[in-house]
C-alpha cells in the first residue's frame, strides 16, 4: 500500500474549505463548527467526507459486550472500555499559539493552525491539603492552596484541591499557552448530559516530535474530586489486574484496538477494530489500526490490547489517519517486564487481597488513595 510521508502524523478530511487537508496538514481535530446540537452524531455530520454515516461510531450509552468481536469478547474487555470511557474528556482550545510552527518537523506539511476540539483521556488524580498530598509529600511547586481559575488571585482560595493528568495529542494542545486557554468537558456520554466544565490546564510535557502532550488540571469541587478520584482508582486497579492475562503472544494474535472519543466535538462514541501494523521509533512505537476515528478524535486513547497497560509509559493517543482506511497513533513506550509477567498468579493474588482489604477499611467499593 501506497504511504503518505512517514513523518505525518494524521490527516484532517473535515474542514468545509475546498483545500483543508493542504492548510492544516493530516490531522484529525475538529474545528469549531460542529458543535453541540441536539442532533445526533448519524445525522448532524453527514458533511464529513472521511465517514458521512458514521456507521460504526457506537454510542457510548449503547455500546454492549456484542459490539467486541467475538473472538476477543470478554467481560473483563468490556469492563475496561467502559471505564476508559468514564475518564474520556472532551477539550476545546479557544487561543492559537504563536509558537506553532509552519510545517511538520522535517517535511514540508503545514502544521495545524486552527482552535477547535480534541479528546483526552483522564489520568492519575491527586489529592491535597494545604500544599501536602495524601503521601505527606509536598507540591512539586510549593502550592499551598488550590489554582483553580475560582481561586486564582482569591483571598479565600480553597485549601484543598485535585489535580488530575489529561493525555492528548500535542497537535490539539500545542504548549502552555494554549494549555491555558483550554476547557475539559467531563461525562459528555449523551447530547443530554449535565454541562461539567473544568477550565485552565498547565503542560507537563508537549513534544512535537511525538505527538503526545500531557496536562495537568485542577479542581476544588470535593464532589468532583472524590468522583475522579474514585474513576482513576477502579481504572487503575482493573488495568493492574488487566495486564496480567494477555501473553506477549496473544497480543499479536488478537490485535484488538478501540477508540472512546468526541467526534466532531459530539458525545462519546466507542470504535472497534485492530491495529494492522505496528512500528518501532527509536525506543518508541506507533500503532496503524483500522478503529474508525473522526476529527475530534484527535487525543483520545488507543487501546491496543496486551499493548495499553494504562501507565504514563504505555498510553497511545489517537494522532491521524494515513488515508480514510487506515488511521494511527502519536508515539509511545511499550514496557515489557518478563520477569514481572510470570508472577502473574502471585501479584493478582495480592491485588485482590489488597483491593478488599481497602474496600473493608473505606467502607465501600472505592478506594481513596
């Protein structure tokens, strides 16, 4: 099959000028255009010219075990989808950094230059009070009091706060400015969910070269913060138990992909598919994978099956497509631990012993740390 330049890292087949793919090179963000509407994802977006129906964009509400393909459906996959789709964010940019640069390290493709909508995922969530987290170990930046735009410059900033980690495309958040004037739409499962908006991110890293930006975000909403706290702690605990029952082997054999992302800025939807090839950078990798994605999927989690353990070193994110078949990843780590691996049996032992002791000790099915 006939490649488009190695280096690209996506193709954008949605803006409605004649000659977008040649402005904003081969992205997968969405301008601002689509929108919110009522109007569902099957019939609001006809206009898309890489999938017009949409056809295998499932509703995160209706997605069930029988849309996994058969021979990889389980209900421990199931469980994973669903809560990759809890933590799934929805990230609108409203300024456009000045430090973009022209074209795409190395080649001669404009880079992106436009605000619109991405997806990301929601990671590790951290508590604090008064500049300690739960640890007692202090704010790497000496915070003692939350950073919240509510609290910024307030003489009553709240003393207690969570700040979570988003990871996305460096292409839809390009750096610190950009990071600055960007917004996290939270549970935007359906056109009718409730409007939870965290404003203001700061960069932890943003590298052009891989397409992989990591946020950090901030909240002192104690509802809000319990609420992620307790979706990172049972993704963390189902990845931790996950990893252990997909071989080195079966991995290669199954190649099971999926994709929860905004479309066109929609709610979230779930595609199914599998990775097609894998490639080595360096002491990196990038996933091409036949999951169906959009633009507004940029950012959003590819979950390649004994591939994606959930850890900082082994997320991929969605960065474009080849052509409209064939879609990949930003660059990412995959690790692998042999030794680590064959105490599959004795380590989910004592997850499971450690994970019902927590429960038995907080009182419920959640844990807080």
């Amino acid at each position: 099959m006939e490649q488009i330049n190695e280096n690209l890292l996506g193709l954008n087949l949605s803006s409605n000028s004649e000659n977008s793919q040649e402005r904003d090179g081969h992205k997968e963000e969405q301008e601002f255009m689509c929108g919110e509407a009522a109007n569902d994802l099957h019939t609001a977006c006809t206009f898309c010219s890489k999938d017009p129906d949409h056809s295998k964009f499932i509703p995160i509400d209706n997605f069930t075990i029988e849309h996994i393909p058969e021979e990889s459906r389980r209900p421990d996959i199931y469980k994973i989808v669903k809560a990759i789709a809890d933590l799934t964010v929805k990230i609108s940019v409203s300024k456009l950094s000045p430090n973009r640069p022209k074209y795409w390290l190395n080649t001669d493709q404009l880079y992106p230059r436009f605000t619109g909508t991405g997806t990301g995922l929601m990671s590790e969530v951290f508590y604090f009070y008064r500049g300690l987290d739960e640890f007692k170990f202090r704010h790497e930046k000496d915070y003692t009091q939350c950073w919240c735009t509510k609290c910024q410059g307030s003489s009553s900033a709240s003393l207690e706060w969570w700040e979570f980690i988003v990871y996305t495309a460096t292409h839809v958040v390009f750096d610190e400015e950009e990071a600055n004037n960007t917004a996290f739409r939270l549970f935007f499962d359906t056109q009718e969910s409730p409007k939870v908006y965290l404003e203001f991110a700061t960069v932890v890293d943003a590298n052009a070269k891989t397409d992989m930006c990591i946020l950090r975000g901030v909240t002192c909403d104690r509802n809000l913060g319990h609420k992620l706290k307790n979706l990172w702690s049972d993704y963390s605990f189902l990845m931790e138990m996950f990893q252990f029952e997909y071989s080195e082997a079966s991995r290669d054999r199954d190649k099971l992909t999926f994709v929860v992302s905004h479309p066109h800025g929609r709610a979230k939807h779930v595609t199914v598919g599998h990775w097609q090839e894998k490639e080595d950078v360096k002491a990196l990798m990038k996933f091409k994978y036949n999951t169906n994605t959009c633009p507004g999927s940029s950012g959003a989690m590819v979950f390649c099956l004994g591939y994606s353990w959930g850890s900082w070193y082994n997320q991929f994110v969605h960065s474009g497509c080849l052509n409209a078949e064939l879609n990949h990843s930003a660059l990412g780590g995959v690790y692998v631990d042999k030794e680590y691996r064959n105490t599959a049996d004795e380590e989910r032992m004592k997850l499971q012993e450690c994970k019902e002791l927590c429960c038995a000790l907080a009182g419920s099915s959640h844990v807080f740390f």
